[in-house]
C-alpha cells in the first residue's frame, strides 16, 4: 500500500526529527495536539482564499501528523490514549480543512464546491469509521485507495498546483467507493456470523 511505502520513503527524515524531539522531553501527545493545531491554521488561511499557501503550509502540518507515532515508540510509552487521541484529532484536523474550503467557497459563485466538500468531509470520516469499527470487532480493515495519506497528498498538490476543484470532486467518490470497498472486504471476512458475547 502507499501509506506503507511512503513511511518507508521518508523514515531517513522523521525518525532524527523524532531523535530530537525526544532528546527535548516532547511527548508523542504535544506533537499531536500541535499537528491539529497546524491543520486549524492552514484551514484559516485556507477560509481566507490563499489556496496555494495552505497547500504548502500544509506539507509541513503533515509532516508534524507523522511524527507522533515514531516519538512514541522512541520514548517507549506508545499509550491506548495517545492513539485515540490520534485518531480523533486526525478526524478534526481533516474536517477543519474542508470546512476551510468550504467557507471559501461559499463566498464564490455557484454551490457544487462546498456541496463537494461536504461529500468529501463525509466520505473521509466514514473511511475511518468503517476501519475503526471492523478493529473493533475483531477484523483487520486497511483495504481502499483513499487512506488518510493518500487524501492528504491529492489535497496539497491540488492547492499547489490550482486543481482544488477536480480534486474534490475525486476526493468526493474516492472517499464512498472506499468506504464501500472496505464494508464489503469485512463482509467477506465476517459473512452473518454472529456478535460474540
């Protein structure tokens, strides 16, 4: 999958920034809650219009998501807490960028692009869900093209490069074929078999 190979692609970056971090006494939590802090701001300038400066702050806000876990296996206390709270501000973090979107766009001409937003915001939570609730019934669940990494790399080329437009429209079917990719791969593994008590 790409998310694995891109972990492995940027490992020779993220791991002596974790180094250093943890040399300072960060925890894993404080880079969390800073990468969500991150996202809120670039989803400001992204309200704002400057479409091509929050794809390029956006890089560096990724690149701070993407720290969290290798600082908390770095200082041996990789916690049930930390990765939830991962996951939840990783939803907020994703939800403030397309509500930034959104917001600008409700102030341009016509509705398809914050109704495309909308979809796309939707469609990336039920991604997550759909992953979240197969774990917790036991079913392993990381099947689909549109992962989090994947949804994060289209956004900041398309801010970058000026196609927020397509993009979202991509982002917006990608985001529910994935989600429906993903029931059907833990119906094939679960069938009608009961709950277990």
């Amino acid at each position: 999958m790409f998310t694995d190979w891109l972990r492995k692609v940027s490992r020779g970056i993220v791991q002596p920034l974790a180094t250093f971090l943890a040399r300072l006494g960060i925890s894993a939590n404080v880079v969390t809650i800073l990468g969500c802090l991150m996202n809120i701001g670039v989803a400001v300038i992204l309200a704002s219009g400057r479409l091509r400066l929050g794809g390029v702050l956006l890089i560096a806000a990724a690149g701070i998501d993407g720290l969290d876990g290798s600082l908390a296996r770095l200082n041996g206390t990789p916690t049930r807490f930390g990765a939830l709270l991962d996951s939840v501000l990783d939803r907020v973090s994703e939800s403030a960028l397309f509500l930034g979107l959104a917001w600008w766009y409700m102030g341009q001409p016509g509705i398809v692009e914050e109704l495309l937003a909308y979809i796309a915001v939707v469609g990336s939570l039920l991604v997550s869900y759909v992953r979240a609730r197969a774990e917790g019934i036991g079913v392993p669940c990381t099947v689909g093209l549109f992962t989090r990494v994947e949804r994060s790399i289209l956004l900041i080329a398309a801010l970058i490069l000026g196609f927020t437009v397509p993009a979202l429209w991509i982002l917006a079917v990608g985001t529910w074929l994935t989600t429906i990719h993903r029931i059907i791969a833990v119906y094939q593994c679960t069938g009608d078999a009961p709950l277990a008590d």
